[in-house]
C-alpha cells in the first residue's frame, strides 16, 4: 500500500509560529513508476535530500510544526513551480517539475517518461495537496499569531559540477534576494548561523525555491527562508549514512537559531 502524501508532526510542547517543510526526503515511488525507471537509480533515488526529516526531529519539542513529504522528489519536485518555469537562468542544470534526468543529467527512464496527462495526475495527486497543507497550516498559524515562519528544509551532496564547479559552502539561507522575509528575520538566522564553525553564504548559489518565494510574503506577515546544507555535515563521507556525531553538532547550532527565531517572533 502506497503512504500517504505527508506525513505532519504537531509541537509537542506550547505551539510557536514556526511551519518546517521538508519537501526532498521522501523515498516513495509508486510501482507503476518505478518499473519504468532505470532500476540502480529506482533502488537509490540519488538526489533524495536523505535523513534531512531525522536532523531536524528535534523542532516538535520547541513547540514548531512540521510537514514532510513521503514520496520522492524523482515521483514530483514539491520545490519547483507548478508550470515548471526554471528557478535559474545561469546555466545550471534544473530538473523539471516531473524530473525526467538527475542532477547530473543522466536519464532517469528506460521506458516512457511522463506523458502530459500523467503530469497532470502526478501533480494533482502528490504536489496539489502539499502545497495545501502547507497554506493551510500557515494560514492557522497567522490567525493564531499574528506573523508566521515557514523555514524550508533541504541537503545535497558537496560537489555537483553540473549546478556549481566548486564545492558548496555548509549552509546557504535563501531568502528570495531578501523578498521573502523581513530584514529581522533574515539577520537573525545569519547571525545565529555564522556562529559556527560553518562556512555560510546567504542567497548563493541558491535563494529559494517555490516555496520559499511563493509562500513568503512578510507585508502581510508571511515569512519564508531556505536552508541549504551539504550533506557531508551530517553524514559519512561518502554522503551515504547518517552520521551522529556530525549530525548533534548541526542539530545544536539548528535548535539555537530556532531558539532565537523563535523569541524574534515573540
């Protein structure tokens, strides 16, 4: 039986306005996909932001709220617009909305890729709703304080030529150029971030994806912010297994920030 399209995690203690989202660690592919993808890639989907659910398992005990997607990013990309329009125009390789290839351009079907119905079905089934639990949730979170923080949870691996030649920094926060949050927020997180031993860039390479920019309006109290992180911070070297030792480091300096987050909001 196929899981459920999220799964949410309500606070454990007296709720915060904070919403995670955690659209890229599911692993789920439907059989009737899976059987038409190339079957090493099927059996490990490459560009799943892995283990990014457990790092961040602590925030239910803050009081913040979490949603996170049970079905890979290979089944629908949660993050990208529901057009499909690229984020990016320099030259990146950008996967689309219903990924066909991974991130480093390899294909990632022996047989048909989507038709335009199945993306249609693909995004009415999976994507359609996400993104109404997200809005609703924030909507009762808005109501309940008067301002909200959807703070959007992804990884990936430390080199990607095709996306960037070099390695990536440890973190990024993207805020949409600044768009998506108020200066209090953003410089929050920056401050609390950069009192680390991480290297930290803030809007490059990467300043958001959809949901950053879609769901992050601060003039009507809606704030949004992306952390990027590689995965070499919290896994093996090979970026394969999880690593406790380098995942409690990261996870100390994440539950601080929201610490501090959490009494700018207040």
């Amino acid at each position: 039986m196929n899981p459920p399209v999220f799964h949410i995690s309500p606070p454990n203690g007296p709720q915060v306005p904070i919403l995670l989202s955690i659209p890229h660690s599911g692993t789920a592919i439907p059989e009737e996909i899976r059987s038409r993808l190339v079957p090493e890639k099927a059996a490990q989907p490459a560009d799943t932001d892995w283990f990014v659910d457990r790092l961040y398992d602590f925030a239910p005990d803050l009081g913040i709220t979490t949603i996170r997607a049970n079905y890979s990013r290979w089944v629908i990309d949660l993050n990208r617009t529901p057009d499909g329009k690229p984020l990016y125009d320099d030259g990146r390789v950008i996967t689309e909305l219903c990924p066909t290839v991974d991130f480093t351009g390899a294909p990632l079907y022996t047989g048909r890729p989507p038709s335009d119905q199945e993306l249609k079905d693909r995004k009415a089934k999976y994507y359609v709703p996400y993104h109404q639990k997200i809005a609703e949730e924030l909507a009762l979170l808005k109501v309940k304080f008067g301002k909200v923080l959807l703070w959007d949870c992804h990884s990936i691996r430390q080199t990607v030529p095709t996306i960037r030649k070099e390695p990536f920094p440890d973190l990024i926060l993207g805020s949409a150029d600044g768009q998506s949050a108020e200066k209090g927020l953003i410089d929050t997180a920056l401050t609390t971030l950069s009192q680390s031993a991480y290297s930290l860039q803030h809007n490059h390479p990467f300043k958001g994806g959809y949901i950053t920019r879609n769901y992050g309006n601060p003039d009507e109290g809606f704030h949004a912010l992306q952390l990027e992180m590689t995965k070499i911070n919290y896994m093996d070297d090979s970026e394969l297994e999880y690593d406790e030792d380098r995942a409690n480091e990261v996870r100390t300096l994440f539950r601080n920030t929201f610490l501090k987050l959490i009494d700018y909001l207040a």
